[in-house]
C-alpha cells in the first residue's frame, strides 16, 4: 500500500475527481479527511471509506473553514501528510474579459486560486513541524495554454500553476513536496449540463484533437494525484503534470 497510514485531506471529495481520489487514497492505506461544501454527497463517500476517514463541510475559499478543516484533521488523526486541494469551479458566463462581471471574476479566483494558498496556508505549519508533506493541486491544461472564452478559468489556473512551483521552492527545505495536476479535456466536465447530443457532438470535436483519442477522466487524475502523494514521487517538486493524452505535445 503507498500510502499506509498516511493521512490526507482531500477538498471537492464528494464527486467526480476528488470522490475517486479520496477512494483509491483508503484503497492504498490512507485515512482520509472527505472535504466539500455538499454535506450528504461528502458524508457518503467518508462512509464508503469507513473509520478511517472524516467528513468536513468547507467552502475552499473561507479562512476560517479551512483552519477548522487542517484542525479537525490533526486532532483526529495526529498529522497531515497529504493536502489534495482540488476543489475548483467554472462559470458558464464568466467567458472573455469584456462579457465577465466582476462579481464572477471573484468568485472563481476565490474558490481556484485563493482556496488553493488558504488550504496551504493552514497545512504548511503541521507538515514544516512534522518535517514532511506532499501538497497536490488540481489545476488545467487552461493553466500552461490559452482556451478561448475562459479568462477568469484560465487566469485562476494559471495561477495555482505558478503558486505551486514558487511554493516548491520555498518548502524543500522542510521536505515538503508541492505539485499539481493539469488535466485536459474530461470525460465528465465540472458543470457542463448540456442536452445529450451537443454535448457528444463536443466530445467528437474534443477527441479529434487529441493524440490517444481519448478524453482525460476522473480515475486518471486520481492515479496522478496517488504518484505525486506518495513517496514514490519522493524526487518530484514543483512540477505541473499534464493528463491531456498528448495534446499538449502538438
């Protein structure tokens, strides 16, 4: 087991890439903390899991949720090893800069960017005492290239990206390990409800682009938040790993 009583928190964990992190986490031996704002959805995979893991209802981008959450964790479990932040979001209105209102810019850069140093924030003083962590973050391909009609996304990922290798350069001395993850086009899109068939009609397109011929989906990501948390990745910091089955190659 990689991760053999390691302790992790995970935020987004009651769905889609953070739901199939938190699980393959358990699967490997890690007693994990199951952080998200949807209460029943959370408690339901900490259930799955069973005793070894807690639930915490947090918004990413409040302080003192996020120090209650790095608290809760210590007291249950004694340490913090691994910080999965991967809560996120996108707006289907915040598109280019002139059609993005204000109040939307906000919000996602709360949620993306600054829920991202707010999760940090609070763990970094445990790891540093403990002289070892490993913090994965879930940025996007949108992070290292340009999408049409996502500015705030793309800025907010971007971002995170950034944040994660100035942060490498800072906690190496502590062994403490930061990474992220840059997905491609998912399988499964954060808030994309759209009817059946547009919504294959843009997976067709989505795939013709890319080089395996296949969309990134949550299980993948999750294997890539595993490596880059476990001590196998012992060597890796500061580095923005790309799940795009080779587009970023083009």
């Amino acid at each position: 087991m990689r991760l053999l009583d390691r302790v992790a928190v995970v935020t987004g964990a009651a769905s889609g890439i953070g739901r199939e992190s938190a699980l393959l986490f358990a699967q490997e031996g890690a007693k994990v903390v199951v952080a998200d704002i949807v209460e029943e959805m959370g408690q339901e995979v900490a259930d799955l899991i069973g005793e070894d893991a807690l639930f915490v209802k947090v918004d990413v981008s409040s302080w003192d949720d996020m120090e209650r959450m790095i608290g809760k964790t210590v007291q249950r479990f004694g340490r913090l090893d691994i910080l999965f932040n991967n809560a996120g979001m996108g707006l289907p209105q915040a598109t280019t800069v002139v059609e993005t209102a204000e109040s939307d810019w906000d919000r996602i850069m709360a949620v993306n960017l600054k829920g991202v140093f707010i999760g940090v924030r609070h763990a970094l003083p445990v790891m540093m005492a403990q002289r070892y962590g490993a913090i994965v973050s879930t940025a996007s391909i949108a992070g290292i290239e340009a999408v049409p009609r996502l500015a705030a996304y793309c800025a907010s990922k971007g971002g995170v990206v950034s944040l994660t290798r100035q942060l490498a350069i800072d906690y190496a001395p502590y062994n403490v390990r930061v990474n992220c993850i840059c997905p491609g086009a998912l399988e499964k899109p954060m808030g994309k409800r759209r009817p059946p068939g547009v919504l294959e009609e843009c997976r067709k397109r989505l795939v013709q682009r890319i080089p395996s011929g296949k969309l990134c989906t949550a299980r993948d990501v999750a294997y890539a938040a595993l490596y880059l948390a476990c001590d196998e990745s012992a060597h890796v910091t500061g580095f923005a790993l790309a799940l795009d089955g080779g587009e970023h190659a083009l």
